[in-house]
C-alpha cells in the first residue's frame, strides 16, 4: 500500500505508444480526398465560366440543343487549357514537396530543399540559356529538339551543378554534408551570376519572358509540355519510396546506417540524381516556386512524424494539392489577367515558416 502511495496508480503500458502509422495512413487518405476536391476547384476556376461538370455531364449524355457552339467552348477551355494546367501543376507540386522531404531527410537538416544546394539554381540557367540564346547561337539545338530543348537544358544544369557538388563534397568515398551544403551555396551564386550575364544579354520580350518565368506560373501548360517533362517527373517521384529505409536509417547518422546494412553512398547519389531530375523538369515548365518544398514536409512531420515511408507520398499528396490551390487562386485574384503562382506561394509559404521556426526556435539553432 505504502509502495502504491509513493508511485502513485500504475498506468497501463501501451505497446503502441510514439507509433503513428494508423494516423499517417488516415492522413494520407484524406490527403487523396483533399487531391480531389482541389482538382475538381482547379477546373473549375478561372476568368471563363467553362464547367468542368457541364462538360463531363455532355460527354455522358449528350450536347443541350442549340448550346453546341457554347459547349465545344467550354470543352477546348476545360480539356486544352485547364486539363494540362492541372496534371502539370500536380506534377510539380509533388516534385517540389518530396524532393524537400528528401533533401532534408539526406542533410538531416530541416532547412534543407533543392534551392540551397544549387539544383534549383542550376536548373534555372539551363533554361534561360535556351530562352535567351535558342533562337541564336543555339538555334541548331533547338530546331533539333523541339520542345524537349527546354526541360532538357534544365535538367542539364541542375544534373551538371549536382554532380559537380558530389565531387566537391566526396572525398575518399565519404561525402561531407557540410562541405555539399556551403559548397551547394557557392555554386547557386555563381549560377545565379551567369544568369544574371544572360539576362543582362536579352532583348525585351526575353526580358518580359524571364521575368515571368522567374516567378513562377502554370499558364504555359500544353499536352506537349507534359509529354516532355511528364516521364522525367513520374520516374523520379516512382524511385523516391525505394529511398525511405535507407532516409529512416540515416536519421541515426551515417555510420549507424552503414551498420544497419545500407548502402549510405549509393543513396546519396541516387537522391541527388532524383532530385536533379524532378527539380531540373519542373523549373523548366514551371519557373521559380518557392516554400513548397520546405513547407509541405515541416506540415507533415508535425501530423505523421519522421517515418519516410509515409511522409514521401503524403508529401506528393499535399504538394499536389497545395500547388493546384495556389494556382487556382492566382488565376482568379486578379481575373482576367493571372498572379505569378510564386508569389501566392510566397505570400502563403512564408509567414507559416516564420511561424515553424519561431515554434521550434528552441530546437533550431538561428
């Protein structure tokens, strides 16, 4: 009895306690429901009052009499312009939300996203150098390569930053996590340099192109933008949950995760390489759109925890959507004319990371 009054009554032992899957899993469900609705609001929305119902409602039952001319409208707007607005944004919504995931998963740092260690960077040069000198100098390439010249040239320049990045930071085989991070700053200023060489080089209309790009949209979304980027973006967001043993393990540090069986090295690689790729595609149809790739997975670790297994596909779940809302708004804010989604993003992303760091500034050292 004395022992029961110092201890106080015994609670009882969960075996579950700390584990969050169940919750991860009913997370990731009502991410797919939230994909959904913020797909049928992204057809939905715009300067024209085209209804994605109406359309979908036509192809099942029929044209009304004599609204032929309104409905072939309101199809060519909903399946040409909003259609491939919409898989483009999901495509780069996830590709921007995991790549931040992996990124801070690899550096172990939750600051981390593809801008900070130069793949962003370098894949924007790839694209202004075709914007600027493609229809120059570069003229061969381009009229070789269609409309592949793009995305391939981003993906160009942020592979070529990465790998350079990679041989700076490896030594002997081991790669140094500080020395890719300060090494990842210095090559996003000097791509960033560069840029701002080619940018001094252009004409008005490349200047009035650049500087929309640089801020980010969706507007030029086409069927053959998708067809060029679409696989690039598919096959890196399909190889990024093979990484999420190897990413859990690393959490422990390198050397625990080499005990533990994982191959650190090749990890390494491969998410560089996947993420040079997803990000090097997506700036390329997209421009510049910034805070999804750190917002999305600090939301997330705060709902479902650290567990990659399902923080990567939640992070393509809410990137998607987040990016579909975002553009859906910037398309309506000022209609008819269209917001730069970078600034949406912005104006959206940055307060909510202020308040993420000011939350955990006692674990953050600023």
């Amino acid at each position: 009895m004395a022992d029961q009054s110092i201890a106080g009554p015994a609670k009882p032992i969960r075996a579950s306690e700390g584990d969050r899957s169940g919750r991860a899993r009913a997370v990731i469900l009502l991410l797919c429901l939230g994909l959904a609705i913020a797909i049928l609001l992204s057809l939905t929305s715009g300067a024209s009052d085209a209804s994605a119902v109406t359309v979908f409602r036509d192809w099942l039952f029929g044209s009304v009499p004599g609204d032929a001319a309104l409905n072939a409208r309101d199809s060519l707007i909903v399946h040409d312009i909003r259609m491939p607005r919409v898989i483009l944004g999901m495509l780069v919504g996830a590709a921007l939300a995991v790549c931040g995931a992996v990124m801070q998963g690899l550096f172990r740092n939750p600051l981390a996203e593809p801008g900070l260690i130069g793949v962003s960077a370098g894949s924007s040069l790839g694209a202004v150098v075709i914007i600027v000198l493609g229809g120059t100098v570069l003229a061969p390439v381009t009229a070789l390569l269609g409309t592949l010249a793009l995305p391939l040239a981003a993906f160009v320049g942020g592979l070529v930053t990465t790998l350079a990045l990679y041989q700076v930071a490896t030594r002997r085989g081991q790669t140094s996590v500080a020395t890719m991070l300060l090494a990842g700053i210095a090559l996003a200023a000097l791509a960033m340099a560069l840029t701002g060489i080619l940018i001094f080089m252009a004409d008005d209309r490349q200047l009035r192109d650049l500087t929309f790009w640089s801020l980010g949209s969706l507007g030029g979304a086409t069927w053959a933008k998708i067809a060029s980027v679409g696989p690039i973006i598919v096959l890196a967001l399909a190889a990024m949950p093979f990484l999420a043993r190897g990413l859990n393990a690393l959490a422990l540090g390198e050397a625990t995760a080499g005990h533990l069986g994982i191959p650190v090295q090749r990890l390494k690689y491969t998410a560089i390489i996947g993420v040079s790729a997803a990000v090097g595609a997506s700036v390329a149809v997209s421009g510049g759109i910034g805070f999804v790739g750190i917002v999305v997975p600090h939301l997330l670790r705060l709902l479902i925890g650290p567990d990659n297994r399902y923080l990567l596909p939640a992070s393509a779940l809410l990137g998607a959507s987040l990016l579909l809302l975002a553009d859906a708004v910037a398309r309506t804010i000022v209609a008819p004319a269209e917001l730069p989604i970078g600034i949406v993003t912005a104006i959206s992303g940055a307060p909510f990371f202020l308040w993420i760091l000011l939350r955990r500034r006692g674990v953050i050292d600023l």
